[in-house]
C-alpha cells in the first residue's frame, strides 16, 4: 500500500513536470512564430514602401 501510494506521487510529479515543460516550450513557439511574423510583416511593409 505504501508503495503504490509513494508511486503515484512520483507519477504526478512527473505529469506536472511534462506540462510545465510542454506550457514553457508553447509559449516560447508562440514568441518564436510573432517575431517570424513580425519581422516578414515589416520586411514587406519596407519593400512595399521602397
């Protein structure tokens, strides 16, 4: 009983551990794609205006 108990908090500390990681990686993609898009937004504005 002790162990499956011991187990399962080993299980969800991982679990929460992976979402952590899996919200920070989200979150720097999203910055990652808004600089991309920005920066060909603005590439184009520039050459739309030359």
């Amino acid at each position: 009983m002790k162990d499956s108990s011991a187990s399962y908090i080993d299980m969800t500390e991982i679990e929460t551990e992976a979402r952590l990681m899996r919200a920070q990686m989200a979150r720097h993609m999203l910055r990652a794609a808004g600089e991309w898009f920005r920066g060909r937004t603005h590439n184009a504005h520039r050459a739309k205006t030359v």
